[in-house]
C-alpha cells in the first residue's frame, strides 16, 4: 500500500473519546462525521477536538497519529504546537493584572518605557494586546533576547496614529510582554506559569525553547508531543518552526486539547478570571473612529452568521479556538498538519447551535460576468488551478500562485459550491464593489468582492 494511503487510512480511525460524551448521542455523532470529512480531505495524521459548555467539557475525541513514524496514537495529553494561540494566554494575564489594578489597561506605555518616544508613548497596554498600536507587524531578531528586543521596537516608528487601525502582527507582543514583567515583577514564563497553568494543572502546556546552534536545532523535551507535518511535493514531511525567545507572549506553547479546554471551561465558569477580568478580556477593542478593530485582548473577534465569537487559530490550524460568550459555548481543534483552514471550530460550533435567521434576499445581478468571473474563481481555487482571465490585473499573476496553493484549503475542504448569489452592490473608481452569498452545501459564506470595469475579480475577502 502506498505511504499516503496508510497515513489516511490511520487517519480515519474511529476518533477516541471518554465513554460519557456529554453530548446528545445522534449531536457527538454528527460532529465526528463532520471532523472525519475535513480529515479525509485534508489528510490531516491526526489531531483532537473539544466542545466545552457553560464550564464544562463536553466531549473529547481524539484520532489519528501523533507521530507517524512510529505510530504513536494521538491522546487527551497529546501536545500539540499551537503557535499564534499562544496570544490567548497573553491576553489573560493581561485581564489578570488589569483587573487587581497592577496596570491600566488604557494609559499610555510611557509608564513603563519612559524611553520611548513620544508618539510610541501614548501606545497603550490595550491596543497592545489587540493589534491596534499603529506600529507596522515587524519582526524580531531571532536570536535577540526579550531585553534587546524591546529596545528594537522602541526604535520602530510607528506607521499610524495608534488606535487609528489594526494591524495583526509580531511586535506589539513584544512590548506586550515586556509590560506583563514589569508589572508583575515576575519574567514572562514565570508569570504564565504562576497566574494561569499551576492554578489549572496544565500539565501538558509548555514551551520547547528550540534554537539553532549552528547546523543543529536544540530544544527541551515536550512529553507526549506531536509531530507537525507537511505536504509538499507529494510527500508528507516534518515541519518544525523555531519561535524568537522574545516572542513567546505571541507563539510558541504546546498544549493538549485537554488543557485547552479546561482553559476554555474556566474561562467560562469564573474559576480562573473573576467577573472584571473576563469583561477586560472578551471586550472587542473599537477603533478612533468607532468601527470594529477585530481583536480583543489576545483574540480574534468575528461574528459567524450574526454572533459574537472569540478565539484565535495559530500555524495556521495547527490549533484552532472559538469561545461564543452569549451561547456558552467553546470549541478546541488541534492537529499537526499544517495545510487545514481555521475553519473547523466554526463548523462544529454551527452543528451545536440553533440555524442561523435567514440570510437577506438575493437581488437582480445585472452584471452576470462578474458574478461568473468569481464563481470560477473559488471553483478554480477549490481545485488549486485558476483561470488567469478570471483576475484583474491589480490581482494578477502575483497572486495566483497563491490562491491556488491556499484555496485548495480554504475553499477545496468545504463542500462543493452549489450557488452564489448576490447581495448588494455599489460603484468605485474603476469597477464596483459587491458582496455575495456564497453556499457550499449548505453552508454559507459571505464574500465582499472588488470587481474592475470589465467584471474580473481585483480583490476579494470573506466577511
């Protein structure tokens, strides 16, 4: 049997779970048929998920293989990298301090860089903590200590007036971290450690600490871990990233799906953030100008068909997390395949929620090239070869080879698409702006599509 087919075929093991699922026997069936889909189309060795309610672990399922070159069986301890979603355990320390009056979520940095210069000052810990500091995303030395590191951004100039804008990125992290030390008087690990992993016995969640010396990269043991995976040229390969020492507030933790849902349940039921901690925490961050920054402290904030959800994806589904506050609802996906979406949480959420209200009605399209040019886009995406006629020449070449490599992805792990329809439209410079409805199966998503005077598609985002 060929290589490929043994790793799916260990992949799509009966996932694992506790006898006592918690869950409606015919609802848990329904959420390992949907992981078993994205599985099998993925090819995904193995991973777990986790469905926590109103403080309480629900279901656990785990499957496939943590390490495929010697078998081992993914578990409720399996640890996982889970990259960017370490940002999550930054923002609850951030709660933390804020909440015992240990520093002001919303005064300026200057307190604790009096250095810095005088725009960089008025940066606050909030905007921190929620990409909407103004400074550029960056990058940090890789070998730089957090110290260092800190002086490096302090030098950055800041490319907008903070709160002005979000911007997703690395450095602000950095700083964010930094703050966390001197307010606590304890360094980043040492604070984690204390304030949130002893107090929840998370036992599994910890950081590697590899760097490279010289030819050989080095890093402290991770019992239990998993190996990250790859597919590329055919092959399923070994992955391994390396995360800059000054870095860890924003990637770099491994966790088991055990750990990240006793957080989530905490979380939830007040056991680990009091009342004025959890409101700091799940507070979406709102820009100058009063839109939605997307971000709240350590999280993504979206709102899937109307409803608000928290949470954050990391590597970039090598973990994903979804806390829905008003349902009392929270999901956990890991895996150690790099090639899935951060889309899975939100499907097994839309399984345990009541149907989303109808969606607005459709309108006359009186531009039905347009509409087509972009229905042959995410079809072309979905089998990663795209017709270049489809794309404006703002898209263009230069992004082609990337949606192709991503859409088998982002849109091929959906369900075929069965219809799009449009929603509104309106004028611009050069074309017009559209957003459409977009169903596979039957699941919808939005789309906000930027079309040039001839219909081909010059930029496009799902909402």
């Amino acid at each position: 049997m060929h290589p490929g087919a043994l790793l799916l075929a260990a992949a799509l093991l009966a996932p694992a779970r506790p006898p006592d699922d918690g869950l409606p026997a015919a609802t848990a069936r329904a959420v390992d048929a949907l992981v078993a889909s994205y599985v099998e189309r993925a090819r995904i060795p193995g991973g777990a998920v986790a469905i926590v309610r109103d403080g309480r672990v629900v279901k656990v399922s785990t499957w496939g293989k943590a390490e495929v070159e010697n078998g081992v069986p993914v578990g409720p301890g399996t640890a996982f990298p889970i990259a960017s979603v370490t940002k999550i355990f930054a923002g609850i320390l951030v709660a933390q301090l804020a909440a015992e009056g240990r520093l002001d979520p919303d005064a300026g940095i200057v307190r604790w860089f009096p250095d810095a210069p005088a725009d960089l000052g008025k940066v606050t810990v909030r905007q921190l903590a929620t990409h909407t500091s103004g400074l550029p995303p960056g990058d940090v030395d890789p070998d730089a200590p957090l110290a260092e590191a800190v002086r490096a951004v302090l030098s950055t100039p800041l490319e907008a007036p903070p709160g002005t804008r979000a911007t997703y990125g690395l450095v602000d992290f950095v700083l964010l971290a930094r703050v966390l030390e001197l307010a606590s008087g304890m360094d980043y690990e040492r604070l984690l450690r204390e304030r949130v992993l002893a107090p929840l016995r998370l036992w599994d969640t910890r950081y590697e600490h590899a760097a490279d010396q010289g030819r050989a990269r080095v890093a402290d043991l991770v019992p239990g871990r998993a190996t990250t995976y790859a597919w590329s040229g055919g092959r399923l390969r070994r992955y391994a990233f390396a995360y800059p020492p000054a870095a860890l507030a924003a990637g770099g933790l491994f966790s088991s799906v055990r750990d990240l849902a006793t957080l989530l349940a905490a979380i939830q039921s007040g056991t680990l953030l009091p009342p004025a901690a959890r409101e700091i925490l799940l507070a979406p961050a709102t820009l100058a100008d009063g839109r939605p920054a997307g971000f709240a402290p350590g999280l993504v904030v979206s709102r899937p068909h109307g409803r608000l959800a928290l949470g954050h994806s990391g590597g970039p589904a090598l973990a994903d997390v979804l806390l829905l506050p008003a349902h009392g609802l929270g999901v956990v996906v890991l895996s150690n395949q790099r090639t899935l979406a951060p889309q899975l949480a939100e499907a097994v959420a839309d399984l345990l929620l009541p149907p989303p209200p109808p969606g607005p009605p459709a309108i006359a399209d009186g531009s039905p090239a347009a509409t087509g040019a972009f229905r042959s886009l995410l079809e072309g995406m979905a089998r990663g070869r795209i017709d270049p006629g489809v794309l404006a020449p703002a898209l263009g070449e230069a992004a082609r080879p990337e949606l192709e490599a991503w859409g088998p992805v982002s849109v091929g792990l959906r369900d075929p698409l069965a219809s799009l329809e449009l929603l509104e439209e309106s004028p611009v410079a050069g074309g017009m702006t559209r957003l459409y409805r977009a169903r596979f199966g039957a699941e919808p998503v939005l789309y906000r599509v930027r079309h040039d005077a001839a219909g081909a598609v010059a930029d496009f985002d799902p909402e």
